[in-house]
C-alpha cells in the first residue's frame, strides 16, 4: 500500500526541515510519498523541499505560479496523489505526524475518510477557541449538520473518496464542506493540536472571516433565505405602523406631520434593500466566476512528479525546458539533509 500525504507550503521554510524529520520518523513502517504544493512562497520554502527531493526521492514537489490559496493547494495535491490513501496536513507541525500510523490503521479497517478531531487547541488564544467554535457549530446548523465540530482538513481520504473529491471543480472551494457532502464511511481520531513549530499563522482574523464566508456562499443560499424573512418583518413592521397612522388619521386629533418617523423607516428600509441587493449580487459574481470556467489553479514547476499537461480538469499546467523548478547550486546538490536547516534561514539567490 502507498500512502501519499498533501502539505500545502506558504511561506514556511523555518517549519519544513523539522516536518520532514518527523515525517520520515512517522512513517518508517510505510511505503509512502509526500506532495509538497508550494503555494506561491516569497521565501526559501521552495528550495527546502527542492533539496529535500534531491536527496529523497519520495519527496515531490508541485509549484504554483502565485499565491492560490490553501483550499485550492489542497485540490492540486489530491489532483497528483498517486497513493491509496491520501492525507492532507498543514505544514506547521499543528498536525503531528505521529498520528498518521494509526490513521491508516483505521483506514485498513475499511473507513473512506479518517478525520483528527482535535479535543485540545494548545498556544491558542481565547478569541481563536471561542471563533473556532463559533463557526463549526453554526456551519453544523445552518449550513451541513454532517459537518463535525474540530474537525479541519488533517484527515485521511480512500482512494475512491479522492477520486470523488476530484470531480469537483468549483472555484470557491471548503474542502470540508465538500468531504461532508460526499457522506463516505468516517472514523473520528481525536488527537491534542500542538501549537506552530515556528514561524506565523497564516489565517488572520480578517483572512478566517472570508474563508468562513466562502464556507456558507458555496453550500447554502441560507443568506439569501435570511434576507427574505428579515424583509418580511420588516415589511410587517411598516405595515403595523401604517395602521397606527390611519388610525391616528381618521379618528384622533394628534397626528402631527414630522420627519422623524419618515428618516427611521427610510433608512430601515433603505439598509434591508442595500443587504439584500449585496447578498444577490455577491452570489451573481460567484455564478459569474464559475461560469468563466478558469483554470483552478496553474503549476509552473515540479520535481520528482509526472506531471503531464492537459491531464486535469481546469488545471494549466505549464512545464517545458525552462519552467521546471530552478536549479540548486552545485555545492549544494550532495549535501545532507541538515543543510536544509541552514537554507530555511536565508533567501534563495533565484527568488532575490
């Protein structure tokens, strides 16, 4: 059995030589391969791994043109993993490696989808646990109750659950949301989250809002159904009030012409109608981008890989004599594998 593992790369080249050390100390017993998707890293993360493959041909490389995101650097990974069971983890050590033998023990057992469940958030501030929880438990309710609480991207996928996850091709993609729907056999692991081995997170608080956004838009039109019952009450509560006013019209004396109440309702109304016209046209654009029909993503360069062009769905795939990964400097092409500690600290002479 082969067990391939999917580690999108941004910017993580302090991180990428201790992964790799307990990569390889995780998997002894296994016969596996790890895809390396570096995401449009501005620093020496593409070297790293470009080194490491030289040295170990297990380690294979996929790079992007620019910066696509890490949903749709999950979707490359799985779009090239050649093993019967693919995993998917962060490149910052918060998904402990050690976990991944008994993963594929529950996959033997017959599981499509083994899925970590972290049952401790350690180096987490308050306002990342409370949020967090926040948002998996409104997912579950307003948009999949399939959806599990804790529950990330770390997980492991069959060959078949790849395959079917393959077949997707939207452009705004949750990964989670997307395994959920499938509704394949899943066995829950609970591990305890580590903190970050070094370096910074990548998901902000801003970053973490328009991911929870694309989460809902793609799998629920639950906004939209939102707006209609909001300008139903309140289109009930204009009605209500234009009673009062016919009432104190035909039979009191206490009416009194005024813009108070005339600025209140308008800017009630007003504000309901601009919502309701930017959750439309919010979902129009999406339609609007699916229907361009783009490539999802575009690989430039890769190493220890058949990549061959035209072979996925709405994927550009550009190598050719002078597109491959750039060339290491000879001094370095024999060295061990400590020297990527050492090029995890400075800048590559070909990404100055």
């Amino acid at each position: 059995m082969l067990l391939s593992v999917v580690i999108p790369v941004f910017n993580e080249a302090q991180t990428l030589p201790l992964l790799l050390g307990r990569l390889r100390d995780a998997l002894q017993e296994l016969n596996w391969e790890v895809i390396f998707v570096n995401d449009g890293s501005t620093d020496t993360s593409l070297e790293v791994i470009h080194l490491a493959g030289l040295t170990d041909k297990r380690v294979k490389v996929i790079s992007f043109s620019r910066n696509f995101g890490h949903q749709t650097a999950i979707t490359a990974g799985l779009d090239f993993a050649q093993g019967d069971a693919v995993v998917v983890m962060d490149a910052d050590l918060q998904d402990p490696p050690e976990i991944l033998p008994r993963m594929v023990e529950l996959f033997e057992d017959g599981y499509d989808v083994v899925s970590p469940k972290r049952v401790a958030r350690e180096g987490e501030t308050w306002f990342k646990r409370w949020s967090a929880s926040l948002f998996y438990r409104l997912m579950a309710r307003m948009v999949d109750r399939r959806l599990v609480a804790d529950v990330g991207d770390f997980r492991l996928f069959s060959r078949r659950a790849v395959l079917a996850i393959r077949s997707f091709r939207e452009q705004h993609r949750f990964m989670r949301g997307l395994v959920a729907w499938l509704g394949l056999k899943e066995a829950i692991l609970r591990f305890e989250r580590q903190p970050r081995a070094r370096g910074e997170t990548k998901y902000p608080p801003l970053k973490m809002l328009r991911f929870a956004w694309t989460a809902v838009s793609s799998f629920s039109a639950l906004p939209l159904r939102l707006s209609i019952v909001a300008g139903v009450v309140v289109s009930g509560a204009g009605f209500l009030y234009l009673l009062r006013v016919v009432y104190l019209a035909l039979w009191t004396d206490t009416l009194v012409p005024g813009w108070a109440s005339v600025v209140v309702l308008q800017c009630l109304f007003s504000g309901m109608i601009l919502l309701a016209l930017g959750l439309i046209g919010d979902y129009v654009a999406r339609s609007y981008e699916e229907a361009k029909g783009r490539p999802l993503y575009i690989v430039t360069g890769a190493f220890n890989l058949d990549v061959r062009e035209n072979a996925i769905a709405r994927a550009a795939i550009l190598l050719g004599a002078d597109a491959s990964l750039p060339p290491l400097k000879e001094e370095h092409e024999d060295e061990p594998p400590a020297e990527l500690a050492r090029l995890g600290r400075r800048r590559a002479p070909w990404l100055r």
